[in-house]
C-alpha cells in the first residue's frame, strides 16, 4: 500500500511524500542544486529538455521533487504553476540507469496531488516521450491551447521556430 502526502498540506509530517518502494520521492532543497544541475543539463546537452542555470533552480527549486539512489540525485520533476487553473509538468529527468522503475510516475503522481490540493484544473506538459504521459491521463492538444507556456518559457528555447515536442494536458476535474 502506497502512502501518498501532499507537500503543501498542513498534515504533510514528513518531508518524504510519496513512501512505496524501496526510493521515496522528497521535496527539493537547495543542496539539491549541483545534482539537478547534472541530470537536467545532461539531457539538455542531447537537445530534449530545456537547459536550466544554477539561479533558475534557486528560484523555482520549492516546484521540484526528486528521487535519490545509490548516494545520488537519480529522478527529479517540477510542478510549475503558470495560473490559478494551469500548471506545468516539468524538468522531468530520470537517469538512464534508473529508466523504467516508476519514478517517472510516482513523481508525476505526487505533483498531480499537489496540483489537486492547489484546486488546479488542468495540468500540460511537453514532450517527446508521448506514451509516458498517455499512460498517465494526458492527451495531445494544440500547441496553441496552451499560450502561457509559449509566450514564457518557449520564447528562449532554441527550438522555437521548430518546436518538435508534443504538447499534452490532462484536465483534473
């Protein structure tokens, strides 16, 4: 039986927040800045996740969880809200030798409580990892349906006039 805890619940009693298995998904802190460097700029290198800089993990790191294994940093995800009704799914990042254990989804499992507990109606994502997200409730839309995410952070992306990531929501009501 899985113990799922809000992070942002008065009756949240421990920073773990999500306890099935043998690795619990844990609120970011600021110690955790070197490791999400690491894993998020590693698959930024390969040009399928945005890149992020020390400042921009300092600023946002109360959006992330993440995942520790074998000593290290091994998973990590973001709940970025971008209104009172939409928030993004972001900075997901699993280590290659970590890849296909679940973390992906107790992650995203954690952060859609929270989104819940914020009263968010809906959740979106980009990707290239479709499939994932489609086992997890979302659906394709329109690039355009989302305008929040294209006027804030796509504007600095490399890939803007050429944007191959799949745009996905999944409503929560």
């Amino acid at each position: 039986m899985s113990t799922l805890v809000s992070l942002h619940t008065p009756q949240a009693s421990t920073p773990t927040i999500y306890t099935e298995g043998p690795l619990p998904v844990r609120p970011a802190t600021l110690r955790d800045i070197p490791g999400l460097l690491t894993l998020i700029n590693s698959f930024a290198a390969k040009g399928i996740m945005l890149p992020r800089t020390e400042f921009e993990l300092a600023e946002n790191i109360r959006d992330f969880v993440v995942i520790e294994g074998g000593g290290r940093l091994v998973a990590c995800c973001a709940l970025h809200i971008y209104s009172p009704v939409a928030a993004e799914i972001r900075s997901l990042a699993v280590d290659p030798g970590w890849q296909t254990h679940g973390l992906g989804r107790k992650m995203v499992d954690v952060l859609e409580a929270d989104a819940r507990e914020f009263g968010l109606i809906s959740l979106f994502a980009f990707t290239y990892v479709e499939g994932f997200f489609r086992k997890m409730g979302y659906e394709t839309v329109e690039r355009g349906e989302l305008p929040l995410k294209a006027w804030k952070d796509c504007l600095r992306c490399p890939k803007f006039q050429a944007c191959d990531e799949i745009a996905m929501r999944k409503r929560l009501e």
